[in-house]
C-alpha cells in the first residue's frame, strides 16, 4: 500500500504536515489559510530577510494582517524557513514561486525549476506536490512530474501532483481568500482527489478539472479574458479621443445594460506579476505548436502601447501651455501598478516615467504606498502631496487611483492635470484643468 492512502485521513485529522514553497503575495496568505484552520504550516523562501520577518509574527504582504501571522506563530502552526531540508517532514508541498518573463518577452520557468528540484531531492513516497505558479499547458506534466520523478519514484503511485492557479486579487477587499472557489487538477485521478481533498479545507468550493494542463489553461483564459477586454477597451479610449467623446461616459452608460456587457476600464497601460505576463506565456506556448494567438498578440500591442500615448498626450498638454517638455516639471500621482498596493512590477508608471525622462522632463511622484522607487540607475523618493508639490508641477499625471488621495485638492492646487484613470470624476470645481484620457 502507497503512502498516499494514508494522506486523505491526516489531512481530515490535520496532522497532515504544509509546505509552501514561495512566501510572496501568494503563498504567504496560502500558508497563513492552512494554519488557521489547524495545520502545522511550514513556509520556504530564498529570502532570508522574508523569513525573519515572518518569524518575527510581521508580514509584508498588505493583504494579510501581522496579528494572524504572529497569533499563528504562537500557536506553533507556522514557521518560516530558509532550510529546505525540512521539506522532507512536509506531507503536501505547495509552489508559489514567481513565473516571470525573460528580457526576451520568453516564459522564465527558472524559479520553479529551481523549487521542483529542492523539493526531488526530499521527495518520498506519500508526497503530495501542487504547483500554484501561472505556466503554460503542459509545464508540470512535461517539465516538473519528469523532474520529480528523476528522484526514483513514481507519479501517482508513490507521490502525487497537482496543479492549482491562483486567484488571489491583492487589495480586493470584498472577497476573501476562501471564498473564491479554487480549481485543481491532478496527473491522475488519485491526484486531483488528494488536490481536493486538501483545498477543501481552506476553501468553500473546489473545482476539480480533469488534468493538470486544463488547470493550467484555465488560469490562463482568466487572465487573457481580462488582457483583451482591456485592450479592448483602451483602444475604444483611443477612438473616442480620436471623436472628441468622453469613454468613461460610454462605458459608464453601457454597464447598465443588465446582461451582455461586462465593464472594464482604460487606462495607462497593464500592469502587476499576471495580466501583462501570462497571455504570452500562453501566446509563447501556442508559437511553438505552430499556431499564432491573434487575440494576444493584437491586445499586448494595444495595452504595450499605452504608456506612450500617455507620454505622447502629457507633451501635448505642455505644448498647449507653451511649455517644452523638456525641462517640464511633472509630478506622477501614483506609481503602483493598481491601487492600495505597494507592487511596481510592470507598473506603467515605469514607462511613463522614463519615456516622459528621455524627452528631458524632470520627474517627481507621489505615491502613498510606495516610498521608493528603483528606476535604474537612481532611486525616485515619493514626495509629499504638499501645495508648493501641486503648484510647482507644470502638469500632474494621475497614474494610479489610490483610494486615499483627495483628488479635488490635487484639481485646486495644480496648474494641469492629466487623469489616465478617471480619478476626478466626482471634482466640480477646476474642470477646464483637467483632461483625461
Ligand atoms: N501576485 C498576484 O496577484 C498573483 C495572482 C495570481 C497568481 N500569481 C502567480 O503566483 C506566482 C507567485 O506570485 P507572487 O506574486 O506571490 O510572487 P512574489 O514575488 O510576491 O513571491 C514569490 C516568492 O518566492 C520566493 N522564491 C523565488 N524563488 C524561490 C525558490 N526557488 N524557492 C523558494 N522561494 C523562492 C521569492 O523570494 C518570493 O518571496 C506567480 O506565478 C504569479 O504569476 C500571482
């Protein structure tokens, strides 16, 4: 009898042991779900500074509270490690490690090649191993199950995998963690039982897909749905300059027809770990089968292009204003790549900032979420949103809505405003200031 048969009863006992591998914004709430509902959770990261801050009881990630990270600490349900021997005393080990692209816009698997192959060397028979990572189709069933089982094992027999996307939507208030139905699917139907199994614990609907490449698929029509709706729309944004039309007004009128229309919103270009990325890693996987994903390649190229009609539209508000932009003084509102988050990664504002910086405008920002921004060579401080800020821009970019910041104050003190999100739609006074996109 394979060990395996023993994990369904410790995981309904929760003597079942977690490892999760990754603590960032994804694995890190992960873990602290297991934990609350009784597991003994252990956390693995190559960060040593993520680690003893966790084990400290303080998190890093906005969306999970440093009292129910220390509250489990002191229950002893959750530790952090950088000592991936003790993966070994894991019974299910969950992967969330980063799945990036490569300078040359090619999927970079090199993180969780390097997570697979920590976790062959202490694979043993009874192993449970998830991957949560966005990949392409095929990536666990061809890449990591060949990997694992270089360790003498058997998949399905000895050790079972799983494949489980992520759908965590950091700063959404309004749906928690459990209340998001999760999907799972394993290399054999042993797997997929074992992958629901488990998430039933943490999660109040688990969808179970009949292998580990739909599940990949399905995280990827996810997120591809939302690239092309985005592109979508922004390239309506650009129509309705193109005839002097308002498109938060079209949009806002066509979202109350009651079915058939879902809203999405324009804006200065895609960013965060997800919806920029994962379309070509699909569109990256569909080129090496011969087949070209349009719809991708048309909405990359819309959504890629946005920061530069940003840029192009901020030199256009100087010229009205007989300024050059190079020498302008423009201030960035917000360059977090959504709002309430502190995450950069592919963040507009990073393309905004240095096309507007090649043009030789002179660049200050405020973001409260962010204190420092790297922009190689040099780190950009986020000043405060004080009235000499607002007066001395000669144009100020609102590039994220940040919920906190009081936008009629920002019209009244500013010379120009640019709004890329619509953030001014409730200011009355100082309108003729503002243009938005
Ligand atoms: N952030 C999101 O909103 C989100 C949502 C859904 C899915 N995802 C996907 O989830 C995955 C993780 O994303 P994230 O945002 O949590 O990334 P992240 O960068 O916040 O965290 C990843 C963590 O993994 C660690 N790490 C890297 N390589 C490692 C290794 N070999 N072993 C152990 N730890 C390692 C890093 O130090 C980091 O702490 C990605 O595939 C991403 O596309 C992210």
């Amino acid at each position: 009898m394979s060990r395996l048969d023993d994990l369904t009863a410790k995981i309904e006992a929760r003597t079942a042991r977690i490892g999760v591998v990754g603590l960032g914004y994804v694995g890190l709430p992960l873990a602290l779900e297991f934990a609350k509902v009784g597991f003994r959770v252990t956390g693995f990261d190559l960060d040593a500074e993520k680690v003893r801050i966790l084990n400290e009881g303080r998190s890093y990630v906005e969306d999970v509270a440093s009292e129910d990270l220390a509250a489990m600490r002191e229950a002893g349900r959750l530790e952090a490690t950088t000592d991936f021997g003790t993966l070994s005393a894991t019974d299910v080990i969950n992967v969330c490690v980063p799945t990036p692209l490569t300078k040359t816009k090619d999927p970079d698997v090199s993180h969780m090649v390097r997570a697979v192959e920590d976790i062959r060397r202490r694979l043993r028979s009874g192993h449970l191993v998830i991957l949560g990572s966005t990949t392409y189709p095929g990536t666990t069933h061809d890449l990591f199950v060949p990997l694992l089982q270089e360790a003498g094992l058997e998949c399905g027999v000895d050790f079972a995998v799983a494949f489980a996307p992520e759908r965590i939507d950091p700063a959404n208030k309004k749906w928690k963690v459990r209340e998001v139905p999760k999907v799972v699917g394993g290399e054999t139907p042993l797997c997929t039982r074992l992958g629901v199994k488990v998430f039933e614990a943490i999660f109040d609907h688990v969808v179970p897909v009949s292998s580990t490449q739909s599940a990949e698929m399905v995280k990827l029509l996810e997120n591809t749905f939302r690239a092309i709706n985005i592109g979508l729309v922004n390239e309506v944004a650009l129509m309705c300059n193109r005839l002097g039309l308002d498109v938060w007004e079209v949009i806002d009128a066509a979202a109350t027809k009651p079915y058939g229309f879902m809203k999405f919103q324009p804006g200065p270009g895609l960013g965060g770990h997800c919806i920029p990325v994962d379309p070509t890693y699909l569109a990256w996987k569909m080129r090496s089968l011969n087949f070209s994903a349009r719809f991708i390649e048309t909405a990359t190229e819309i959504n890629g292009h946005m920061p530069e009609y940003v840029a192009t539209t901020v030199g256009d508000l100087l010229n009205e204003d007989r300024i050059a932009v190079n020498g302008a003084r423009v201030l960035i509102l917000g360059v977090a790549y959504k709002p309430d988050v502190s995450d950069v990664r592919e963040s507009p504002a990073l393309d905004i900032i240095q096309l507007l910086e090649a043009k030789g405008a002179e660049i200050h920002y405020h973001d409260p979420h962010v204190p420092e921004l790297r922009i190689d060579p040099r780190t950009l401080k986020s000043e405060e949103l004080s009235d000499e800020c607002l007066a001395q821009a000669d144009v100020v970019v609102i590039v994220t809505d940040h919920p906190g910041v009081d936008y009629a104050r920002v019209v009244a003190g500013a010379n120009r405003v640019y709004d890329t999100r619509n953030a001014t739609r409730h200011v009355t006074d100082g309108r003729e200031k503002i243009r938005k996109l």
